[in-house]
C-alpha cells in the first residue's frame, strides 16, 4: 500500500465535493477529491445514452438553484466553459383541454397565462409574489446559506416586516393544496402550482408542500430555469476546471473504501485501489449511511450512528430519454417552446398519482416532469434531432426484474395523451430504472434524486438534529452532501459550507 501526505480529502466529486474542495484550494490547502466513477460530476452527467451525437443529461438537468447560487456565482465558472441558456418559456403545464399554464421569467406574461384560464388568478399570483421578488436576495440568502442562516432572515425582517414574514412561513409550511385553493379559481392554475410541487417528494395534499412549488416558481421570476450550454457536464467541467487552477486534484476511478482514524481524530483515507491519503480533513459528499459505512461506529459513536441509521430516503425514481426525430408535438403552444414541462393533467390526477405511490403502487397515469433542452440548445443533437426525457416518482422496494415495460408503456401513452404522434418522433430510448440509479451513483438510493426526503422534520435538520449538521463526532470528518441543509437542488452551498466549517475548525485548533 502507498501511502501520500495532503491537507485535505474529499469523498465524491458531485458538485457539493468539488464546491467543497475548491473551498478548501482557495484558503491554500492541498485537496484531493476521490470519485469511484470514471467521470466527475455525481448526478451532473452528460452522455450518449441513446445515439451517437445525442448529449443526454443522465440524471439531473434543469437547474434555477444553480442560477441562484452564490456558491458558483463567486467563482469565475464562466472562464472555464460555463454558459446558462435559457429556454423560451421556463416551464409549462399542458391540460386536456390542450391549453396550457406557463412560467415565464417575466410575471406579467406568467399572469396572463394565468388569466387565460380564470380572470383574476394572474392577479393573485401577483400579489402573492410580488412582495417575495423585491426580498428575492434575502431569501436565497436564507435558502441558499449554511447552516444557520442569519442575515437571510434579519433581511427578510427588514424588508417585509414581522407580519408578512409570519404569513410567507405559513404558506411555506402548509399543503400546496391550500395555497392552491386560496389563490387560484381554475382548475388549471391549481395544477402548475402542484406540478412544481413534484420536484421534492413530499405529497402536495402534505404540510410544508407549498415550499417547494413556491419556492421554485419564485425562482423561475428571479433567475430563470437554464441548462448548461451543451450539457449538464458543462458545469461540472466548469468546477474540474476551477478546481485543477487552483492546484487541487479530482482522481476518478478511485473509491473511498475506509475513513482512518487515530485517538478520535481523522488520519486519512483508504482506497480500493490500495492508496492511502494522509489528511487531517475529510469531506465526504455521500449519503449518511455511507459516512458511516466509511467511517464505522466505533469512530462515531452509537448515539451518532444511529442517527444517520434513521435518516429516510424519498421515492425512487423512473427515468427515460429519448432522441427523437423532431420536437415534441405537443397540443398546447405554449408547451413548444418550454425547456421544463410538467405532464400531469388537472389537480385531481396529479394528487391519484401521488396518492397511488404512497400507497406502494405504481399510477396508471403516472405524473412526470419533463425537459426538452435540445430547443434552445441545439447542439444537444444533430441537425433536425431533439433529446427529451422524463422521469417520475415510484415507491420504494419495487420488484423490477418483471413489469418493468407495461409502466414505461404508461409513461409514454401519458405523453402521448398531450402530444399526439409523439411516438412517431421518438428514435430511440433510454432507461434507467431505481436500481439503476444506485448502480451508477451510491447517493442516489433507488433513484431518490434529493439524497433523502424533504418531509418535514428532515427538510432543515439533516441529517440529524444538531446546530452543526456538517460536523460528525470524529473531529476533521464532515459531511458536505444534499443531506445536509440547505438540501437537494445543484448549488454546492452544502459542500461549500462543510469546508468552510472545517477551516474553521482548523483555525481554532492551530490557536
């Protein structure tokens, strides 16, 4: 075994590890990121998953929380190959009717769209986030911070004041449903708020459900839903690259078998491939049980261990691509130019198919977020070509190995059903099932796409209850994945604020 001398390790390179090793390269430390696939990027992953010259985004794919990001808005990412393009519409909902309800970044255009479907429903979106837009930086200060937020919230106070701030938390924490019913009179705008709900895992029926859909609307108004021009993988070759000026390393086909410890302190890492990495730092953007798998119980102790042995994933996840002939042809206009379509139906069949994977069942007619970022990035396919995918929730602890098909025949007939003669456009698919997901990336279990649920008691303190989520007992591991707050969505602010965490630490021991 060979053994070699760094400053600091990080397990993973998804965008929380190389947010986090670039974190730590900036402050002058000597950082290696070990990642076990033969690609950096985690879920931020572009292949060919169909045909030659069609970049599919493997996992993730549309990202408004990358936009937001002030974690990747202070590095120069853009020198290194990083473009946003935004689509013509952000996002669309299409109904039976084949109408549909968009979201645009300008809110005056999405109230019109809203109006087109019951007078007054576009007004009272405006008022609802109208005053939100003006505080929009200190919100993203609360949601897109470490681990506690403070000038968010003292922000939010001073521009709203005390009242308005106690109703945004009461909308944010009730069902989608509610703030559905209390804004919107057509059954049409209820379902684009629910839809956006389907981003997170928690039921739209459920409490604290409204934060998602709002949440990611808000940001369709502030920053838009962009892509990475040519692919998700442009981002993260945007963070290798930050990285690799600032001197740190990413080494891929190397996986993190053992965290070592000496005296209740961190001594490095052990790979399968026989390397041993001295370090006093170790961040880790894995799943909690995998920390623990990595570093064992001995190291963390049982109280911490079994914690993160209660921590809870969401539903797994159905995902196909395809590449197609031509665009989708989609019944509602506005549907044609959108980079995100949501593809569910009125309110009440987007809450039975919800209901119906709670219930351990898989939907007839299952509700899938769609994306077509080859419409306004072209060189996604060849000339002519478009790619699209969709991917949908499904429960836990399915048997896949027989039934598979009849439910991606479900997922095309519900696509089908809003744009008919979608099958003669499609060419070719891809598809990965939930053990396909887990197969190909550790953190995304059964292809739960947040790392763990958004349910309540979970959605702020992850992985355990603690003032400190990045720290675990045994001093110089930290924990720098989407299962620490702020959560799920491509930000890199979770690993950005383990590293800092640690640096921090490190300058308190050394005085």
């Amino acid at each position: 075994m060979t053994a070699e001398r760094v400053d600091a390790v990080v397990i993973g390179a998804g965008p929380n590890g190389l947010s986090a090793a670039i974190t730590l390269a900036e402050a002058g430390r000597d950082v290696v990121v070990c990642e076990a696939a033969d690609t950096p990027g985690g879920a931020v992953r572009t292949e060919e998953l169909t045909q030659p010259g069609f970049a599919h985004d493997t996992f993730s794919a549309v990202y408004p929380a990358g936009a937001a990001s002030p974690v990747f808005a202070r590095w120069p990412l853009g020198e290194h190959g990083l473009e946003w393009v935004h689509p013509e519409v952000a996002m669309a909902h299409p109904l039976p009717d084949g109408s549909a309800v968009a979201l645009h970044r300008d809110p005056e255009a999405t109230a019109a769209s809203l109006d087109a479907q019951a007078p007054g429903d576009g007004r009272g979106w405006l008022d609802l986030v109208g005053p939100l837009l003006s505080a929009c930086p200190a919100l993203r200060r609360t949601l897109l911070s470490g681990w506690l937020p403070v000038r968010g919230p003292v922000g939010l106070l001073a521009r709203l004041g005390v009242g308005r701030v106690l109703e945004l938390a009461r909308t944010a924490l009730a069902p989608a449903t509610v703030l559905a019913d209390e804004r919107f009179a057509a059954r049409g705008s209820r379902a684009w708020l629910l839809g956006s709900v389907h981003h997170g895992d928690v039921p739209a029926d459920e409490a604290g459900s409204a934060m998602t859909g709002l949440y990611l609307q808000l940001l369709g108004h502030a920053v838009g839903w962009p892509s990475p021009r040519g692919g998700a993988q442009s981002l993260t070759n945007a963070l290798v690259g930050y990285l690799q000026s600032l001197g740190g390393q990413v080494r891929t086909a190397t996986r993190a078998e053992a965290v070592i410890s000496c005296q209740g302190r961190v001594a490095g890492v052990h790979t399968a491939d026989g390397q041993q990495l001295r370090a006093d730092v170790v961040v880790a953007d894995t799943t909690p049980q995998a920390v623990l798998a990595l570093a064992g119980e001995q190291a963390l102790g049982w109280r911490y261990a079994r914690a993160l042995r209660r921590y809870r994933f969401g539903p797994g996840t159905v995902k196909i691509d395809w590449a197609l002939d031509g665009p989708v042809p989609w019944r509602a206009p506005e549907a044609r130019g959108a980079g995100t379509v949501h593809v569910g139906g009125l309110p009440e069949e987007i809450l039975q198919a919800s209901h119906t994977v709670r219930q351990g069942a898989l939907p007839a007619q299952p509700f899938l977020l769609a994306g077509q970022q080859s419409l306004a990035d072209p060189s996604r396919a060849p000339q002519g070509g478009h790619t699209f995918w969709a991917y949908t929730r499904v429960p836990r602890g399915l048997d896949w190995s027989s039934g598979a098909n009849a439910f991606l025949d479900a997922i095309e007939a519900q696509i089908e059903r809003f744009a008919p003669g979608f099958a003669d456009v499609a060419r070719a698919r891809h598809v990965l099932l939930p053990p396909d997901f887990a197969a190909r990336n550790a953190n995304l279990s059964e292809g739960d796409v947040g790392t763990g649920t958004l349910a309540l008691d979970q959605v702020a303190f992850r992985p355990v209850p603690t003032l400190a989520p990045y720290r675990t007992p045994l001093a110089g591991l930290y924990l720098g994945s989407a299962a620490t707050f702020p959560g799920p969505a491509v930000h890199g602010v979770c690993g950005r604020a383990a590293a800092r965490f640690a640096l921090a630490e490190s300058r308190l021991r050394w005085w």
